[in-house]
C-alpha cells in the first residue's frame, strides 16, 4: 500500500484536513496515513477524517498555537509555617577507625573489595523486605546497627581516600 503522506508532520496533516474537508480524495489518503500512526492528534485527527468521510460533524481540532506562550508564571502564595523545619540532625557520627574495623568486622589491610562486601552484608541484614514480619523493637535495632554500619563504612572510607 502505498503512503504518499508518510514524510508530513501531524500539524501538516491537521492544515491539510482543515483546507480539503470536502475533497474525498484528500480525505481517503489522510485515512490511509493516520491509520498508521498511533499518537494521540493522529488518533483525533483519523476520527475526524472518518466522522467527516461518513458525513458527519467534525469536531473543533485541538492545535496547540505555540509551545511556549513568553509569559510570566502566576506566583501562587505559599502560606508561612509558624516554626520553620528542623534540619534533620544526621546520627552519622565521626567514628574511630579502630571502631570502624570492629564494626564492619575487618582488619586495616583488608582490601576495599572486603570492605564493601562487609557492609553490603550488614546493610542487608536490615533491608525492608527482611524487616517487614519483625516487631518494631528488632526493627530498631536493625536500622540502628545499619547506621553504624555506614558510618563505620564513612569513616574507613575517609582513611582511605586521604
């Protein structure tokens, strides 16, 4: 089958609509491209081609003028909160490096790769997922050691890139 308007833009097609309602000719070839297409205007636009082929009322089309009308955006007032937010204070505390090997359970010249399997495997322990059927006290505790455990992590971290 044969597409003579497969190169036209969709607002190409939409112009052509507009200026050749009442030409069958035109109206089959735009029936034929748009049955290809799958966007949104080309759907309106192939059910207005149709609706127009069978007689029918055609539906005002939906053509966007311009992408961007160059106006100033409506400033919306934003209702003051009495207390502003607390930053969250970070419970990642400077930790020792003599604690940090302790925590992550490794020597000091144990190579990076062990240092990151040993916080990969602490850090999982307390993954949501594995949390989910543990009461909230155990849940706590988890969260807590994953904290140390990244801080322990910082800290070597730290050692290492200096």
């Amino acid at each position: 089958m044969s597409r003579p308007l497969i190169q036209r833009r969709i607002d190409e097609l939409e112009t052509m609509f507009e200026s050749q309602q009442t030409n069958p000719d035109v109206l089959s070839l735009l029936e034929v491209e748009l049955s290809f297409r799958s966007v949104p205007r080309a759907t309106t636009l192939l059910a207005n081609v149709r609706r127009t082929l069978s007689g029918g009322v055609v539906l005002p089309s939906a053509q966007q003028k311009e992408l961007f009308d160059n106006k100033a955006p409506a400033s919306i007032p934003v209702p003051l909160l009495k207390d502003p937010p607390k930053p969250a204070v970070s419970s990642l505390h400077p930790m020792p490096l003599e604690e940090a090997f302790k925590v992550l359970k490794i020597t000091s010249g144990a190579p990076w790769e062990a240092v990151e399997a040993s916080r990969r495997q602490a850090v999982d322990r307390s993954h949501p997922n594995k949390l989910a059927g543990l009461s909230e006290d155990k849940r706590g505790i988890l969260r807590e050691e994953a904290r140390r455990v990244n801080a322990a992590y910082l800290a070597v971290f730290s050692e290492r890139k200096a």
